[in-house]
C-alpha cells in the first residue's frame, strides 16, 4: 500500500504519522521492465520532498490495519458480519447481517468496495422511485482484478536491496498476456508483490457478484498462471510460496466515476485507499456541522460533501485511467503512449502536474490543523463553522 501528500497531512494531524514511518519506506521512484527483464524505464524526482513536504511512502498493509485498529476502542468494530440488506426511512436506517443481527442508525456509510453492496442497495431503491441517473445503472466499461500478497520475512543476503532504508519498486509489463506485476521492498526484510489483469465488461460485471468466492482456495488458478513471471528477486513463484496464505487476496477494481452519492440515510465513501480516506475526511467535516438528523439536514450534509469531494475524484479518476495505460496497458496503443511518456515527455512537465496534484491535502476542520510542509502551493482548507464557535466558546470562557 501506499500513501502521498494528499491523504498524510491528516494522518499527521491524527497523531498516526510518526508511528507510520515506522512501518513504512519512502518511494524514490520505480523501475519499470518488459516480461523478460529487459529495462523499459526509470523514474526518479529527488526535489519531490523538498516541493510538497512529504515523501511518498509506502508499506504492508497488515501493520497498518493493526495501527489503525490500535486507536480504536474494540467494543466499536463487529467482526464477521456480513450485510446482507438494508432499509432506510424518515426516521433512521437500518442493516441486516447473513446472521440474523440487525443494527440501526441515523446514518449508514457504505465502504465495502469497489463493487458495493450498499451502493447496489440504495441504486435499487433510487432506480424505484425514478431517481437514479442512467449513467449509474449502466454496466461497468472494464476493470481489473489485482492480486496482493506479503511476504514472510526474507534472508538479505538471498535477496539484494531488503535491507536498504528505501523501497526498491520494480514494475513489470507481460507481451502477450493481459497480465502486469510488480514487486516492492518494505520494512522486516518483507517483499510486497501485486499482479493485475485486465477484464473485459462481462467479466467485469460477474466479478461483482463473486466477493464471497475469494479465498485462499479460489487464489490457486490465477497464481498457477502466473508463477513463473520474472521479478527482479527471481520468479513470482519464490514469492508467492513465501507469503502466508492468509495475506494474499484479490479486489476488483472498478473503471467507472459514478453520479450518485448518496440516498436517503445513506452516503458512500469511495474505493481506492487516498480516494477513501479523502472521502473519509470530508464527509467527516460535513457530519461534524450537522445541525440535526433530520433527512433535510443529512441530505443537505451528504451533499456538501459530494460538492466538496466530485471535482477533486473526477480529476483523480481521470489522472488514474490515463496512469493505468502507462504502467498496466497491454494494446499497441498503451504501449506507444508508454514508450512516448517515458522518453519523449520533458519530465519537467511530468512534474508539474505531480506537483499540481499534490496541492490537494484535505485535512479534519474540527482539529487543529498541520503546518504547511515543502515549497509547493497548497490548497485552501475549508473551516468548520462549528469548531469557530465552539473556540470562540472556549476563548470567551478563559
């Protein structure tokens, strides 16, 4: 997993930042080679810290679900539920679980994914009453499925590079095959390893109903496929044998931005882990200046924060498609734009919009704010009109 200067000025604000670093490498850049191991580019940006104040950094995920999960009391997190419907009213929403439990509120987010249960709920229920665009009803237009695993600790002296203090990130591009893979070194000697393929609609659409099925068990056919890929620390294979079974999973990964928000009692929270978090934040400080439950109120709030987030994850979205031809496209075309990008384009440019980008850092108006960090412009942060009244509040009180 990895995290950039849009989502880690709030980590920061948190308090989770130091105890981030711990677990993580900063990202220097990336290696990219051909099936066979055959170099086709290299990128680097050493001023990149200097500009935006943060390193990219990047990390396995299980310790960092195991941090998160350490600031959060346990009795608030419910393991081992499955939702399986939900119904919402003027009063409140309510979800039912494969076993029998049923849980009610003011308001349910739904962040289940990519091909959400929740968002499938409540676009049938639009779609009911005349209210969901056409756009949302139509299928996706492709998408991936993406394969991750982590490595037990490895022997340095097997493996070049494991002990150095940054990542060694190497992507590699199958001829041929609709396959990508890469591989990226992480604290404790691990090795992070990630394999995409490309789906066609069909393929994509049966995949949403499929969640269930993904399993250690139902992980042997693609990894039978794809155990012989070369990988700078020999064939994908090695590490794949090396990694707990347990810690290898797959996710679809939808290519579609889509128009609804919300419904009723009921928001969702985007898919892709800084998508996520960004949405986290945003609609955080929108439910943080509710003035009441009221559907009026919560409808205002949800829509604040699609106001505030759309703009900013249609430029993402469309910034990741154009990123997914460059580094995971397999056509002819893909592969020109790939060739031209890496040695054609002024990386001065390339740069440019990476700084651009970076300008987004949304952090929780109800907190005190981080300091600025790095030469690079920042966006202005939108200030809570609650958390003014209430130091107002605390101010007049002293």
């Amino acid at each position: 997993m990895s995290l950039n200067v849009n989502i880690l000025p709030a980590i920061e604000q948190l308090g989770l930042f130091e105890d981030l670093q711990k677990i993580s490498f900063p990202s220097p850049g990336f290696d990219m080679f051909s099936e066979k191991m055959k170099p086709i580019a290299s990128m680097s940006d050493k001023n990149y810290k200097d500009q935006v104040g943060y390193d990219i950094i990047v990390f396995a995920r299980p310790p960092f679900y195991d941090l998160l999960l350490s600031k959060i009391p346990t009795e608030r997190i419910h393991l081992n539920k499955k939702v399986v419907s939900s119904h919402q009213d003027d009063k409140q929403v309510t979800i039912t679980c494969e076993d029998g439990t049923s849980y009610s509120g003011d308001i349910l987010v739904g962040a289940d994914g990519a091909y959400s249960g929740i968002r499938q709920s409540i676009y049938s229920e639009a779609a009911k009453n005349g209210h969901l665009p056409k756009s949302d009803s139509q299928n996706l237009s492709q998408g991936y499925i993406t394969m991750v695993g982590t490595t037990d600790p490895l022997d340095p002296a097997k493996y070049p590079g494991l002990s150095d203090p940054f990542t060694h990130f190497a992507q590699m591009i199958g001829k041929g095959t609709p396959y990508t893979w890469s591989t990226f070194t992480v604290p404790e000697n691990k090795i992070c390893w990630s394999v995409q393929v490309q789906l066609g609609t069909k393929a994509s659409v049966d995949q949403m109903f499929k969640n269930s099925e993904w399993t250690p068990e139902s992980n042997e056919k693609m990894i039978q496929e794809i155990y012989n890929f070369k990988t700078p620390y020999g064939v994908l294979g090695d590490l794949i044998d090396a990694t707990p079974k347990e810690w290898i999973s797959k996710v679809a990964l939808e290519d579609k931005l889509f128009d609804t928000w919300h419904y009723g009692r009921t928001v969702l929270a985007g898919d892709g882990a800084v998508n996520a978090m960004e949405d986290s934040v945003i609609l955080a400080n929108c439910l943080y200046d509710l003035d009441s439950c009221s559907p009026q109120d919560i409808t205002k709030a949800f829509a604040s924060y699609k106001e505030q987030r759309f703009p900013f994850a249609k430029y993402q979205f469309d910034s990741s498609r154009i990123q997914a031809k460059v580094l995971f496209g397999q056509t002819l075309m893909d592969r020109i734009i790939r060739h031209v990008a890496f040695n054609y384009l002024p990386k001065s440019l390339t740069m440019k919009e990476t700084y651009k980008a970076a300008a987004y850092r949304p952090q929780a108006s109800f907190l005190p704010l981080v300091e600025k960090r790095g030469l690079y412009k920042v966006l202005p942060q939108q200030v809570s009109k609650r958390y003014l009244e209430e130091q107002a509040e605390g101010a007049k009180a002293i």
